[in-house]
C-alpha cells in the first residue's frame, strides 16, 4: 500500500523535552554505577544517539539485531541477525527499543539476555502502544503512551521509509493504483 506522511503526534521539540527528562530519570536511577545499553536494531538508533549524549554514568552500548516475524504468532525463540560483541554477563542492562508494541520483540530480547547471565535487564523505550499488547510486559522507562496508530519518524520506519523525520507522525494509506493492461 502506498502511504503518505498524515499528522505529527508528537513534534521534534516534544521529543528533546520527553529524551531529556527520561536521561534525568535512568541517571538517577543508576548513578553511580555502570550501564550497559543494548538497543534494538534498526529503530532504536536515534532515540540512542540523543538518549546516550544526556546520560553522565560509565556506559557502554551494542546494538543487537533481530529477524522480524511480523504475522506470525509465536512467542518462541527469535533468530537474530546482529549478536552483541559487548559482554553482558554480571552487568546491568538497559534494553533500548523505539516501541513497545505487541511485546514479542523485547521479551524475547529479554529471555536471551537473562540466558546470557545479566545481572539485572530494564526496558526503555520511545513510545508505548499498550492497546496492542499480546504478551504483559511494561516499560521500566517509557516517552509517550500512543494510542493504536502506526507511526513513523525519529527511527519508526514503513517499509524502511520515513526513519529520518524529526517528529513521529500517523501515516495516511491509499490502496495502491491497480495495476495496467
Ligand atoms: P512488538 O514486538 O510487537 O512489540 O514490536 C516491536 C517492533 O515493531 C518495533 O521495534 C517496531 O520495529 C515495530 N513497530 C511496532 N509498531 C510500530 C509502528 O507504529 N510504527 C513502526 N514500527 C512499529
Ligand atoms: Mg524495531
């Protein structure tokens, strides 16, 4: 389906307002001690870079890439495309993500750190989409409740499209032209 850009949600000053507030929040929450961020490949790194430049703790951060199952229903195990190079073992862990949404991605995301022997993993994420939620797992940190749309922008991508925008934004669908002959 073809899709333009419909109306901003959230604007680009909203975003460096919440981005800021939610740094104050984990450096309080684990000052003085170390971090290690994992954040979810591909959507996630956006809101990392601003995120990680407000944080004053000893940080370190990996990405890690996973394969999408977008319309299958299981909640087993994930492939991923992109392994951590970041020892993870006895550390604190702070998983990245753009959205929570039906929650598959980041339990899974969780399950296999806590296999890897984390000492502790905690959720951040950009915006949270509760109304779609099929597995019960919340945000220890969280931007902004959405309600069941899908957006775009500052990462979220349709179809790898719109990454780059600086707000996050609804999409307006129009079925694509039929095709000629
Ligand atoms: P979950 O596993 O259903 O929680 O989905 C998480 C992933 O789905 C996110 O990391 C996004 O890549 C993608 N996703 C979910 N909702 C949206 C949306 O509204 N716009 C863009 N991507 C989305
Ligand atoms: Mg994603």
């Amino acid at each position: 389906m073809e899709a333009t850009i419909g109306k901003i949600l959230i604007s680009q000053q909203q975003i460096e307002q919440r981005v800021a507030e939610l740094a104050g929040q984990i450096n309080r929450h684990y000052s003085p001690g170390e971090l290690i961020l994992v954040a979810i490949m591909n959507g996630s790194l956006i809101f990392l870079a601003d995120l990680v430049r407000l944080l004053n703790l000893p940080v370190k951060f990996d990405f890690i890439g996973i394969s999408s199952y977008t319309g299958t229903e299981s909640t087993g195990t994930v492939s991923t495309t992109k392994n951590l190079k970041i020892q993870v073992s006895g550390h604190r862990v702070l998983l990245i993500d753009d959205i929570l949404d039906t929650g598959q991605t980041l339990h899974n995301v969780r399950q296999m750190l806590t296999q890897q022997g984390v000492a502790e993993v905690k959720i951040c994420v950009l915006l949270d989409k509760p109304a779609r939620r099929r597995i019960p797992i919340q945000a220890d940190f969280y931007g902004f409740t959405i309600p069941d749309e899908f957006v775009v922008g500052y990462g979220l991508d349709y179809q790898e499209k719109y990454r780059n925008l600086p707000y996050i934004a609804t999409l307006k669908f129009k079925p694509s032209p039929p095709a000629a002959g």
